[in-house]
C-alpha cells in the first residue's frame, strides 16, 4: 500500500492514528514555551533537583523530585509544561480527519484542541478507565502515559506513567485497553504513527504481533527529516518509515484530500461476520474427500452444495430432514430457530448445508465469528440489508449479549438460527427465550431417523469405512447403528476411529510436533478448545502462549497440522469434533494438557476484562467439560489431573473470590468423593455469591444438594440419614419463577432411589411415610414442569426421574393409604 493511497482511506474513516512524543513539535504551553520532547523532562526534572549529571530514568527523576519538593510541586510542573495553548496548523489539520480511534503516548492535549478547533469532540481516556462505561469509540483518544488535564495527586501514582518504556508496555498490554487495540489492527485500512520513537515511546514488537494477514503493510511511521538511521532501521521492522515530519504528511493530506471523492459504494469486508457465498466451480468427489469429512471433519463447501442438489452423482452429505422442516416454517412466518446435539452429531453440517440452501433461496447469509468494536455496526448493517436475511451464530451461550444487540436491530426480514451442545442449550434455553422470546423452533440433531441411518450407513460403505463390518446387509449395518451406537453419529464414527490404522494415523499427526514445543502446545490447545467449546485465533494463540514464532508460516501451513485444523484469517477450529475426542481420548496428551491449560489460564487471568476471554476462561474452569476432555467417566485416574488444575489456579483473581470457580472445584471433588473438603468448598461458593447482588444460586444449591445426598448414601447412618435427606430435599422442592423450568432438581431426585435403597428398609415408619410423602412432592414439581415446559424442550432425566419414583411409591403404596 503506498501512502497516498492510505491517506485516501483515512479520509473515509476506516484508519488508526498512533502519536508519539515527535507528535507535539511546534506546539505551546500555556507559558508560550514548546512542549518537552523526548527526554526533556527527565532532563528539567534533574536539573530542577540541581543534578548535572543523570541518566534518562524519568521514574528516578520523579521520585527524587518528589522526595525534595512534594507530589504538589511535581503536579504543577507537568500542568504548567503539558498544558498546551497554541497548536501548528498541521496538528489542527490532524483533528479533521475522520478517524476511527485515536492512541497517544503523550500526556498533553493537543489531539484534544486539535478536535476542538474542527468542532468535534475528542474524550481523553487512561488505562485505569473502565472500557464498558464508553459505547461511541470514535469518540476517544486513549492516553497510555496518562492525561494532563486528569492529573491529580490520585491519579499521579495510579493513571500517569512517569516511568521507562518497558514498564508502560506492561501496562498496556495488561490493560483492558490492548484488546481494543489488537481488534483496531485487524479491522482497520490503514495506521498511522506520527513522531514515534522505539527508544522513548513504546515496545512496538510486543503489541504489534503480526496475524496471519500481515498488518506490515498498512502500517506508516512518520518521522522528522533528522531522524536517526538506528530509529529508522528499527521502525522499519514493522512498517513502511518515511522521513517526511507531521508537516509533510500534513501538506500531503491537503493535496489529496483537494481532489479525493470518496467512492459512493464500496464492497464492505465483514470482521465480526464471514458472509456465506455459493461455490463458483464444479468439483469432482474423490473418496479421500469423504474421508477427510468423516476422520477429519474437512468439510468442502462446493461438495457440500453440489450434494445438496445431485445427491446421487455426488453422495457426501447427509440431508437431514429437519433442514426441509425449517425451510417450511420460515415460509410460515417463523423468525427463530434452534439447532441442538450432542458432541460430534452433525451440528456445523446442518448449519452449513441450510447456509447454502438458504443462499440459493436468495438470501442474504452471514455467520458469527467473533466480536469486535464493530460488531454492533455489522449488525446494523446485515439487518438492513434488503432481501431476506440469515444470521447463523453457533454455541449461542457464549453470545447472549450477541443476541441482545441482533434484537436491538433486526426486522421481520432477519432469520436467526443458533445452535448449541444439548446438554447446555437444556441449562440456558430460559435465558435464550428472555433474549428472543419463547415462540423459536428447536430441533434436536442427536439422533438420525431410519432413512437417515441407511443413508449414512450406505456413505460409509461406499468409501470402505465399515471395516469389520462391512460383509453385513444394509439392514443389519443399519441396525447396527441404531443398536450399538444409539443412531448417533458421534459413536458411529468413534468406532471407526478405533480402527489400528486410523489410530496410527492420528498419532502421527500429534507425535512428530513434541520436538517443536510452540507448535505441540498450540495444537494441544486448539483440539482441547473444541471440547472445552471455545473458539480462538492465530492472535489468541500468540498472546496465551506467549509464542512470537507461532505467527511464523511454517505453523499455519504446516501439512500434518492443516489435516487437523482449519486456520482461517481470524479464527482456528478444529476440523472434527470426533476427531479431537479420538484424539484427546488415546491419553497420550493428558499429562501436557494441565500445565499447559495452567498456562493459559494465568495468561487469561491478567486479560479477564476481554469479552472474548472471558467465554475462555469460564469454558476452561467448567468441570464438566474437564470431565469430557480427560474422559474421567471411563477413567478414573484422570480425575486428580482436574484435581491438580484447580488447585494450580485457585489463587488467581478471576479464581479467588469467584462462586462459580469454587462451584466447580467442589464438583470436582465431589467426583473423587472427597466429600468433606467438598462441603468446605460449597460453603466457600456460597459465601462469594452472598457477596454479589442478584447472584443466581440456583446451580450451586442443586449441586449442593446432590453433595447432601451422596455423602449421605456413602458415609452417613441411620441416625443422620432423615434430616440429611430432608435438608436436600428443601432445595430440590423449592419453586421460584426462575427455577420452575428447569431440568437440574429432577436429576439429583434421581437419587432418591439410591437412598431409598440404601436407607429405606431400616426406617421407622413415621420416616418412611415422609420420605414417601417427599417423593410426591417432586412429581407434583415435574408436573408443574410439564406444564410450562414445551415437549421440545423436556430433559429425558426429568421422565426418568418420574419413571423412579413412580416405581417407589408404587411398590410402599400401603404406607400411603
């Protein structure tokens, strides 16, 4: 990009401006002096203290001058030396442009008169500001050294950095105020650096970790005419470094800017979104194509569409029925829409394949990657669009705050599908309908109908993957998916996973990285973030892992690993939910795994601010999807490895004072029945979420609840098992407006039959009839629930639940009559 050319994109709005300390020459102070540049201050600051000879600490400096002339005295000197009163023409040239965020290392206030004399507004922000509190972002200039019109005694220690270069670096890059920044550099045209120096101003290598599409050549530093070759050499690193001094751009700007128009329509490049678009070429199907959507969920779009439309000449995808379902009720006036399976079950290809049919239909479809500071206006846009359009956003519990936004803009002509894991689209969905309302259509995907199963039975005979099996009929292979693998597709294809050769093959994918440590670590953590059911980018990966050779193209085109993972410009998945639990479920990795999610967790703990992290950080600590990683359930062993990782984090911010950490370190405990530490535990959430308004303990109480019982049925006696029993039975008899729906008290009733069984017989009678009496007591809940609950939305425990205790009161009738 040549500089002309990003000027004439920063006159439409789309670009960065960087200032650094060259940034204020030939501005005044309010005592008609030039401002300080450089190490001027550290200079005035010594020789104001009568010391000739000093080196250039500006923190030194300072805390001398305070110790001999008090804070007070040191407040007035910055005031009197910062303040600025007249500015050049070419700094008030600056504040016209339309710029789409400001970043300064100056203390003055320049930019802000700059934006004054253009008639626009410019708010001056410091790293301790909170960045929820601001929603117009253009609006702000963020000061990384600390504001001068915000200086006071407080703000001295606290806000305004009198210190070295690498010390405000960690400042920055620690602050919630960098993700901002990071966002700024994937989403803008073009950044400008005016009067930036390596040696005063800032780190630049460590904030500007270059992403897959390389951001060098959108970056112009501008120095002044003398500037020395060291500094020049050094900037060059990172961008294109011209010699031309803000007044040279400024006269550059003005040139340009006389006969620039902007362009009445331009095709707008979508970063919050990626916008679905049908396959232009033809392409044949091999058998390794099926293979690798199967073994490795590489899945290929065009082949995808042309399956859609010949399913006989090119048989790859599976129809499901309840994408012609969909269609019907959008043709009904249906808006909403719900997709939910277990892990592995088809999720990303329903989604795929409506995407595409959906675009041949005319409409306008975008999916959800990941948020930004423009994701609100990207909205906005998409829902303007004419034509009927579809937003897809996948694990939508991650994205409630999405959603609110998608409602604050959408019309009729806007359809939403979400989709979710089963198991916590049944926990969240009474929040989902607080965001869009309870009339959505839910389609559940974890089971293939008769058709369906012999389709994909005949898929995998065609391309050799039945093994062992493959000498059986269509019916019995059929059968066999029913029987055996319960007609999903998740255990179908992870006994084709346990096929030697394929196990072979999935090793050598892994194996040959341990000697290069990054890649190892970073591909452990992509598989791991696909059951953890968190997404990441290449950014992501450099900043957790601290790995500046991560961003080299020997990792993103690396050959094993592009078998493995799909490295897109702003996101990296895995290509294969099956893939990764076959991977993970070899347990060759899990002993890498904890120090290495210790790692990550600490790294997230300083950035917990970022919305982004923050989904990370609770899909991490989530103790259920800790037991799906290390497959706990089918080895027990594993479970002290969860152990260990909690135990390894417990004392970080995000941890420390945190109900939901503790919640899950109790569940975690309680797996290993290590029952009194557990009780310590829950008490310890419970104390935390007092502290917090509006806490919902609705998830800690059952949990709790199930804590009461077990460590009943296992250490408890007879004396202590009734007001025990009673104690939980409290909690799962409650009835709120808020928990009246909800699954969880029926799955710990479960329970109920394994006290029963352990306790009942050695019951008096009078206890007997109340824990009898206790029993009804749920089911008048589950009836209530089946009341308010749609069937579509009716947890199996909960029926299961019913069947129990139906079966219990059934049996003791007489002690009822």
């Amino acid at each position: 990009m040549t500089l002309e050319t990003a000027i004439e994109k920063a006159l439409t709005g789309n670009c960065l401006l960087f200032t650094g300390s060259g940034f204020g020459f030939g501005a005044t102070n309010i005592q008609e002096k030039n401002l300080l540049l450089g190490q001027d201050l550290t200079n005035l600051i010594y020789e104001k203290c009568g010391i000739n000879q000093h080196d250039n600490d500006l923190k030194s400096a300072s805390e001398l001058f305070i110790d001999e002339f008090g804070e007070y005295k040191l407040i007035d000197l910055l005031k009197t030396e910062f303040t600025v009163k007249t500015i050049t023409e070419s700094q008030t040239l600056i504040g016209t442009l339309p710029w789409k965020r400001i970043y300064t290392t100056n203390y003055d206030n320049i930019l802000e008169q700059s934006y004054n004399k253009a008639g626009k507004l410019l708010a001056p922000i410091s790293l301790t500001d909170n960045i929820d509190q601001y929603k117009d972002f253009r609006k702000l200039c963020i000061h990384l050294n600390g504001h001068i019109n915000n200086l006071t005694p407080n703000t001295l220690n606290r806000e305004f950095k009198l210190t070295n270069t690498s010390y405000l670096t960690n400042d920055f890059i620690n602050s919630q105020w960098v993700d901002l920044f990071r966002s700024d550099i994937h989403t803008c045209d073009a950044i400008f650096f005016i009067g930036f120096s390596t040696s005063s101003d800032l780190d630049i290598s460590r904030i500007l970790a270059e992403k897959v599409s390389n951001n060098k050549e959108k970056c112009f530093f501008i120095v002044g005419p003398n500037e020395s070759e060291l500094n020049i050499k050094k900037l060059s690193k990172f961008g294109q470094t011209l010699k031309l001094g803000l007044n040279g751009l400024a006269e550059k700007i003005k040139a340009i800017s006389e006969t620039f128009t902007p362009p009445i329509e331009v095709t707008y490049i979508y970063k919050s979104f990626s916008k679905i678009e049908i396959p232009s070429k033809i392409v044949p199907l091999k058998d390794e194509d099926f293979h690798k959507l199967v073994l490795l969920g590489n899945i290929n779009f065009a082949l995808v569409h042309q399956s859609l439309i010949n399913p006989q000449k090119f048989p790859y995808f599976i129809h499901r029925e309840e994408i012609d379902l969909l269609f019907e009720k959008i043709k009904e006036g249906q808006k909403d829409f719900v997709i939910h399976s277990g892990f592995g079950n088809g999720k990303t290809c329903f989604l795929l394949g409506t995407a595409l049919i959906a675009k041949d239909k005319g409409f306008n479809v975008f999916k959800f990657e990941q948020y930004y500071d423009i994701t609100n206006s990207e909205i906005e846009r998409i829902c303007n669009l004419a034509g009927n359009n579809l937003i897809l956003v996948e694990n939508y519990a991650n994205h409630l705050e999405l959603l609110d936004i998608i409602q604050r803009f959408r019309k009729n002509n806007t359809i939403l599908l979400l989709s979710e894991r089963s198991i916590i689209n049944d926990t969240i969905y009474d929040a989902l309908e607080d965001k869009i309302g309870q009339a959505y259509t839910t389609y559940n995907l974890n089971h293939l109908k008769h058709d369906e199963a012999l389709s994909f039975s005949e898929l995998l005979s065609s391309y050799g993957l039945w093994g062992k099996h493959a000498g059986l009929s269509k019916e019995s292979k059929r059968r066999k998916i029913n029987d055996d693998f319960g007609n999903t597709i998740r255990l179908t294809l992870l006994d084709v996973l346990k096929s030697p050769d394929i196990q072979s093959r999935l090793t050598s994918l892994i194996d040959p990285l341990r000697s290069n440590k990054p890649f190892y670590h970073a591909s452990l953590l992509i598989i791991s973030s696909n059951i953890l059911g968190f997404d990441l980018t290449l950014e992501d990966l450099i900043y957790l892992l601290e790995e500046e050779l991560l961003n080299n193209p020997t990792f993103y085109n690396n050959p094993q690993l592009n078998e493995l993972i799909d490295f897109k410009e702003r996101s990296i998945k895995i290509n294969s939910s099956i893939l990764a639990e076959g991977i993970l479920h070899s347990n060759k990795y899990h002993h890498d795994l904890i120090p290495l999610l210790v790692a990550v967790v600490k790294k997230m703990n300083v950035s917990r601010f970022n919305k982004n992290h923050q989904i990370i950080l609770r899909s991490i600590v989530s103790h259920s999807r800790l037991q799906k990683l290390f497959n706990t359930r089918e080895h027990n062993d594993f479970r002290m490895l969860v152990i260990q990782f909690f135990e390894e984090i417990k004392n970080l911010e995000y941890c420390k004072s945190n109900p939901f950490f503790w919640l899950q370190y109790a569940m975690a405990k309680l797996e290993v029945r290590d029952y009194p530490v557990a009780d310590q535990m829950f008490h310890t959430a419970y104390s935390f979420a007092h502290k917090r308004e509006n806490f919902d303990t609705f998830q800690l109480d059952n949990h709790y609840s199930r804590f009461i019982l077990e460590n009943e049925i296992y250490n408890g006696d007879i004396e202590s098992c009734m007001p025990q029993f009673l104690k939980a039975h409290k909690i799962l008899s409650s009835r709120t407006d808020q928990n009246q729906n909800r699954h969880y008290p029926f799955k710990v009733a479960k329970n109920y039959t394994r006290f029963y069984d352990h306790y009942f017989s050695k019951l008096s009678t009078q206890d007997k009839k109340v824990f009898l009496v206790s029993c009804q007591e749920i089911m008048y809940r589950i009836d209530e629930y089946n009341s308010i609950v749609e069937e579509r939305n009716r947890n199996r425990v909960v029926s299961d639940c019913f069947k129990d205790l139906s079966s219990i009161l059934l049996r003791e009738r007489d002690l009822l009559l």
